[in-house]
C-alpha cells in the first residue's frame, strides 16, 4: 500500500519538474529573444535556472555579470544568487532591483507561476516523508509481532 503512494507521489514530483522547467524554458526564450536586438548595457542579465537531483528540487533566480580581466582576456561570467526570503515566492522587489525595467514585468509573471510549483514540491516532498515513516513504523511493528509470536 505505502509503496504505491511513494511511486505515485514521485510520479508528481516529476511532473513537478517537467512543468518548471517547461516554465523555465519560456522565459530562456523571451529572455534570448529580447536580448537579441539590444545594446550590450541594456541587456537583460536575470535568469531563472531548475535543477533536480533525485528528490531534491531548486527553483531559483540568478543575476549575472561579466568581469572583464586586466590583462586584456576573455571575460568571465560572475552570477549571484538572487535571496528569496522566507516563503516560496521571490518579493516583486527582488526581482525589480536584479532586472532591467524592461525584463522585470516578464519575471514576476514567470515568478507566479514558478513559486505555486516551489510550495506543490514542498508539500509533495513532506507527503513523501510521511509515506515513508509511516511504512518504517509499519514494519517495525510486524518485526516485532512477529518475534513474539515465536517466543
């Protein structure tokens, strides 16, 4: 029984991930679109990045910025994590600092839809935990019938 609520909360989980990065993906998208056609100080430099390893989810925003070294090289990406306070959502002026004026409208819509899937991953991955105390439990506790029975 526990078992087939683990597999179809890790089924979510995934479904979870896929939605955020499809999400993710839509702004890359409008990002590189808009960029495309913009002088170089007006370039939009917030983006949004999902990673998933195993059942660990990270749903974050990330402002980037190019340093370019004295000696004349090739310039290096510096990124910075963009704090997002307590809760699941980004604040609006969080991502209004980060951003261009021209890219932040874009974010906070793409921010909405992000911190609904960060709270349903949370929930899910509790559940998760629940599911699997619960199965422990029940297995001690057949242990434990079960060797009394035998004494």
């Amino acid at each position: 029984m526990y078992s087939e609520v683990e597999e179809t909360l890790k089924k979510r989980l995934g479904e979870l991930v896929e939605e955020a990065k499809q999400v993710a993906q839509k702004h890359w998208e409008y990002h590189l679109s808009e960029n495309a056609n913009r002088e170089p100080s007006e370039k939009g430099r917030l983006n949004v990045y999902v990673r998933c390893k195993g059942e660990t989810v990270e749903i974050y925003w990330a402002k980037y910025r190019f340093i370019k070294p004295l000696d004349g090289g090739r310039s290096r990406i510096r990124s910075s994590y963009l704090k997002r306070g307590r809760g699941h959502w980004y604040m609006d002026s969080t991502l209004t600092r980060a951003g261009k004026a021209w890219e932040v409208a874009k974010a906070i819509e793409v921010e909405k839809e992000l911190g609904g899937i960060r709270a349903e991953v949370q929930s899910v991955k509790k559940a998760l935990r629940y599911v699997r105390d619960a199965s422990k439990r029940g297995n001690e506790r057949m242990v434990v019938a079960s060797k009394q029975e035998a004494a």
